[in-house]
C-alpha cells in the first residue's frame, strides 16, 4: 500500500480552510462570501450533475437503471452525495479530508437526509468492503497522484456490484501536451515542479501566516495512463464501455462508464 501524498495534504488543507472553493473554483463559493444562496446553487450543481449521470447510465449502459445503493468516493462537502441520496436508498460518501466530511455532515443533517453514510480515508485503501449498485467518482482521482490513485481505481471497480455500474472521471493529458499529441515534455515544468515541492510545504504556509498573507492549498491535477485503466477493466471482465471526453480548463480527461458482469 501506498502511504498518503501531498495531494491528500493539500486536500485536507482545503477541508480546513476553504472547503466549497475547493469543491468548485468560484469565488461565489469563497468561505468569507459564502451566503444561503450560494450555498444553494453550490447544491444545485450536485443535483443536476447526479441527474446527467444516471441519464448517461441508463442511455449508454443499463435504460432501467435504477441504482439502491451508491459509493461517492470523494464526495467532499456532499454536493453529489446529498443528491444521490435523494434517489437511491443507501448512500456512502467516502473522502480524505476530516474537514470537508464535517461539513458533509452538518450538511446531511441541515438537510434531513438520513440514508448517507460518510467515511474517511487514509491513503488508499477503501474503509468498507460492501457492494455497489453504482460506483461513482467525478473530478476527484485527478488530484491524487497515479501511483496512489491507480490502486483506488481499481478497488472502486472491485466495490461494484455484479450488474452494477460504475462511473469515473480521470485525466490523461493537458491541452498544453498538444506538441507531443498528448504526451508530456520530459522535463517537468518549472511550475509542475513547484507545486509539488513547495506549493503545499509547511515552510511555505508558516511563512504566509508570519507576513500576514495566508497561503492556500495548492491542488496538483495527475494525468493517468489509460492503457493501465483500460487494461483494469478488461481483466475485471468489463465487456463493453462508454466514454465521455472531458476538459477542465485544458486539463483534458475521460469519464467512463460500465456495467460489472453479473
């Protein structure tokens, strides 16, 4: 097993300080301006996020599809949590950061919702060993490094349910790789370099607080090799796949989705 990396250190940092902004990179969402109403159209991007996923799985992998239970890894303050357990019956939320899981649950309890579960992580290995019906992770592996996250991945396939669907989001590439069709320089950036030397280093932060100018988290985004995720699927016996482009401010990325053989 691998031990956690400095993109949980940085994950946790914004369940501390800046949890919404964290989730969703817009000032609106800031904890200094973070109002009811905000709050609700924060809420209202997880309803409608969770209502276009399951139109996905039911056009492209099962038209029945109704799932019971749900696994949300990386569910963060429960933006899609929250909407999951409005449709199905049992929900677990799983993530990294204590913070962002207690604002997850103050948000369960503000909202009334009484089936979703929430779990944290330490490094990668998943804290529960049931079954789902759908296995769901969006703009989430992303941030944690591929060696770490090649292991989650292939657990969160490994937690679906015979007949159950998964649907995961990762990147492979940035828009800025289009010299080398995708593939990146050999050299790291200077700014690749410093985000994950000193963007998230104690010396850093303590510094920001000594001069009065708080420092926040610097999230890396991780490009995976999909020949190792396709290659995961196969051998899990996944027949047949649909896959949606992504593209997060030309961090460039594939949402997949599947049915597990029953």
């Amino acid at each position: 097993m691998i031990r956690p990396s400095k993109t949980d250190q940085a994950w946790k940092q914004w369940g501390e300080v800046d949890p919404y902004y964290g989730v969703i990179t817009d000032e609106k969402f800031r904890s200094q301006s973070l109002d009811d109403q905000a709050r609700h159209e924060f809420f209202e991007t997880g309803r409608q996020s969770v209502e276009h996923v399951l139109q996905l799985c039911r056009r492209h992998v099962n038209s029945e599809f109704e799932p019971k239970s749900v696994l949300d890894y990386g569910c963060g303050v429960g933006r899609m949590a929250i909407a999951f357990a409005r449709v199905a019956r049992q929900v677990t939320g799983i993530d990294i950061s204590e913070g962002m899981l207690a604002e997850a649950q103050a948000n369960k309890s503000r909202l009334g919702i009484e089936n979703l579960e929430l779990l944290q992580i330490e490094g990668t290995q998943l804290p529960i060993k049931k079954k789902f019906d759908l296995v769901h992770s969006y703009i989430v592996l992303q941030h944690i490094h591929p060696r770490q996250g090649i292991e989650v991945f292939q657990q969160l396939v490994q937690a679906i349910s015979p007949g159950g669907v998964g649907a995961i989001q990762l990147t492979y590439s940035n828009i800025k790789n289009a010299p080398g069709l995708g593939l990146p320089p050999r050299i790291p950036s200077f700014r690749n370099l410093w985000r994950s030397t000193w963007g998230n280093s104690a010396m850093r932060r303590t510094l920001g607080q000594w001069f009065g100018s708080p420092k926040s988290p610097q999230m890396q985004m991780n490009s995976y090799h999909l020949n190792q995720v396709l290659f995961l699927l196969q051998n899990a016996g996944v027949k047949d796949l649909h896959v949606e482009f992504t593209n997060h401010g030309g961090h460039l990325g594939v949402f997949v989705l599947f049915s597990q053989p029953c």
